[in-house]
C-alpha cells in the first residue's frame, strides 16, 4: 500500500475520510504552490500544518499535483 511505502521513506501522512496526503519535509524545496493553492489547507503557521478538512479531496488533490518536488503526495481513499 502506498501509505506503508511512504511512510518507511519519511513522509508523515494527513487523512480524512476522503483522502491521504502525504508529506516529507527533506523533500520540499518551498516552493509554496501548495500554500498559493489553499492556504487554509497549507498553513505553515499552524501544527499540523496540512489540515485536510478545510477543502475537498478533489480540490487538495489538484493543488498537490503542482508540487514541484514530490514533497506532497495523495492517494483518494
Ligand atoms: S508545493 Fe511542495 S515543495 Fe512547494 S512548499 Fe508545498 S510541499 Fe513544499
């Protein structure tokens, strides 16, 4: 499963009822697409900070598939 994998390689993960995101912060370049996407989802001012109830699944999943760094991963559940 795709949560095991990331999380043996460092990503911590989010989730909701609708949706995995994952995380690794040795990965993020800070490009903050992620923030100009959603900034109540991405708030780095706030921990944790990638609270997964503040949009839908389908909306954070096009925001992350903007990461440039493949810090930020998702899988619909
Ligand atoms: S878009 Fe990706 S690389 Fe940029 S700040 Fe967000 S998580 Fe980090």
């Amino acid at each position: 499963m795709l949560k095991e994998e990331l999380l043996s390689k460092g990503y911590k993960a989010y989730e909701n009822d609708e949706i995995y995101v994952f995380w690794n912060p040795d990965l993020c370049v800070h490009a903050a697409e992620c923030i100009r996407g959603n900034s109540e989802v991405f708030d780095v001012s706030r921990r944790p900070w990638v609270d997964v109830s503040k949009a839908p699944a389908s909306e954070i999943a096009a925001i992350i598939d903007k990461c440039p760094s493949g810090a930020l991963k998702y899988e619909l559940k």
